[in-house]
C-alpha cells in the first residue's frame, strides 16, 4: 500500500474513542464501538471498519442514536436474557450481557440474547467468534433498514439481514461466517460509489426496478437476495425472529425511524449460543473431534474456510500495526480537530 501509515491496534482503538468522546459518546459505548470499529480493520473489512466511524457520526449527529445510553440487562431466570440498549449502540449491549449469555449457556446448554432498541452498525462476526472461543456454537442475526427487494419484486422492502455462525475448535481459530442475505452488504455498494467502480451484474436494480450496476442508481433502488427465493426466505425468518419475536422495529420500520436509508439503522437484534458438551452429554460422541472431521475436510476440498484471510490479516496487524491510507489518516485528523462539526453529510 503505497502511501500507508501502519498504527498499532491500541492506539487506533484510543483514537477513536477519543474521537466518539469529543463527540460526547459516554467512556463506555465509546470504548465498546471503538473495539469493534477496529476490529475491522485490523481483520481487512474494509466495509466495517474506519468507514463506520463516519457513519456513527452522522447518527449522533442527526439526533438518532443516544450518545450516553447505559445498556440494563434483565438476566431474569431461564434460558432468555435481554438488554435495553435504551437507544444507543448494539456493541455496548453486546460487552454487558456477553459474561451472562456465556454462563447461562453453560448453566442450562443454551441461552438467547435478545438486545432490544440499539443502533447496529458492526459486523456479526466479533460475537460469534467470542463465544466460539469461549467454546460455545452460536447464531447471530439481525433485521437493518429496508434496502432489499424480495425475490421477484423491485421495492425495498427486507434488510441486508445478516446472519453469522460459530463453532469451537480446540486447536485453531474458530469456525465463523457472517454473511449478509442481500447478494452484498450495502456497505460494499458504498465502497463501490467511492472507489468509483462499477457493481457486479446482479446485485441491485435502480428506482426503476431495473438491473444496475451504478453504485448510486443501487443506493436510490434496491439490492437484491442472494440465491433468489432461497436468500428471500431467510431474509425473512431473520425479520421475523430478530424483529417481530423481539417486539423491536423490522427493515421497513427502521428505514422510516431513520429518515432514509443513508444512516445506520436502530433496532434489534437476536444472538443464540449453544454448549455442545450437554448437547451431545450421554452420545459417546465427541461434538469436537466429529465437528473437526467435517471442517478438515471441508478446507481439504474447497483450499480455504471461512473468516481464514481475516485470521490471516489480524496476525499480520497484530504484528506490524493496521495499515492505514493516507485518506484515512485525513479522515481521523479531521474529526479529532473539528468534532461533530467536521461530519460530513451522508451519502
């Protein structure tokens, strides 16, 4: 990368903490945001990394997310606990409830968190991955604002509707993957429209209903599902489970909550966690060894499993620092100086 700066991942976290806290994020939401934005880019998301920050910003600034929001958690008894994340952001309700959802799951063999009213913003993976290495199997889902066209139709109407995976292994990186169920994130779109390059066929149709590949026309349209009605079909049992059996906003709800679709949405989100050790208690069987006989083959046959060139850029950041651009290095400069009135519009 040629005019790359390389920052070590602790002071990146503490700048932009810093950067949320002159923006009058409270120490705890800002620290928990900061970690994660991070882990982005430590990892080479680019689409949920340093290109968040901004955005959390235009948030804040637009009066749609609560900046000194304190997560409650009612841990309550049995299997279900829920965070009010009060209207601020999904990440510090995730680091308050994760220490219960991890003893509860090992208490009862499986729990579910339920995190109610929060803006969500991050990738799923870093969930799935802390429980994993916690050795808990865990589903993490959430609904986002409605961008996504059902299969056959030409309107938004669904979210990007994420969905992620963990399992534990013993002696390697967890077993992760966190997809969206449009054909791409929209933060891949966006990345498109700055880098001013063309979609690939078949990701969106424009205001129209018809197919584009301008980043923009996308933006103003539609995306579409991955795998036609099967990317449809579990676009909508995520806006049922993590929206409608949440009592929280669904897509087409928090679009209208956020005004557009230019800031990141508030709503809810679902996260399940299971220990397979009382799953498979009185099988014989080992959940581990069997579920290592399926992942090794499945990376002899396919070359690469998933999250694998995550866990390949994290070694490479934690031993050299993140590689920032010099555009980056602008971007933080301006709001450590400038604050929420260096933010600049979305879109």
């Amino acid at each position: 990368m040629g005019d790359s700066v390389r920052v070590g991942i602790a002071a990146l976290e503490a700048r932009v903490q810093g950067i949320l806290e002159i923006c009058g994020v409270a120490p705890m939401p800002a620290g928990a945001v900061a970690r994660v934005i991070v882990a982005g880019e430590r990892d080479g998301c680019a689409s949920h990394g340093l290109h968040r920050l901004e955005q959390c910003l235009q948030v804040l600034k637009a009066g749609q997310v609560e900046p000194e929001a304190e997560p409650r958690l009612a841990a309550g008894e049995g299997p279900i606990l829920r965070v009010d994340a009060g209207g601020g952001f999904a990440s510090a309700a995730w680091e308050l409830a994760r220490p219960a959802l991890i003893a509860r799951s090992r208490e009862l063999g499986l729990a579910a968190l339920a995190i109610t009213d929060c803006l969500h913003f991050a990738a799923l993976w870093p969930e799935v991955e802390d429980l994993a290495r916690a050795g808990l199997a865990s589903i993490s889902m959430c609904p986002s604002y409605a961008t996504v066209a059902p299969f056959g139709g030409t309107e938004p109407l669904l979210g990007t509707n994420p969905f992620a995976f963990g399992w534990p292994r013993p002696d390697a990186d967890p077993y992760v993957f966190d997809f969206a169920t449009s054909v791409a994130a929209r933060g891949e779109v966006e990345l498109h429209r700055k880098a001013g390059t063309e979609l690939p066929e078949g990701w969106a149709v424009d205001a129209k209903g018809a197919p584009t590949r301008e980043p923009q026309a996308a933006l103003d349209g539609a995306l579409l599902t991955f795998g036609a009605h099967k990317g449809t079909a579990i676009s909508a049992m995520i806006e049922l489970l993590a929206g409608a059996m949440l009592g929280d906003r669904m897509s087409v709800e928090a679009r209208e909550f956020a005004g557009g679709a230019a800031l990141p949405p508030r709503h809810g989100a679902l996260i399940l966690a299971f220990d397979p050790g009382t799953f498979a208690a009185g099988s014989g069987r080992d959940p581990g060894r069997e579920g290592e006989r399926l992942i090794e083959a499945l990376g002899g046959q396919t070359g690469r499993l998933p999250s694998q060139r995550r866990y390949a850029a994290r070694k490479i950041s934690e031993a050299d620092g993140i590689a920032l651009s010099a555009e980056q290095m602008a971007t933080l400069d301006r709001l450590s100086e400038g604050g929420l009135d260096a933010v600049r519009e979305p879109g």
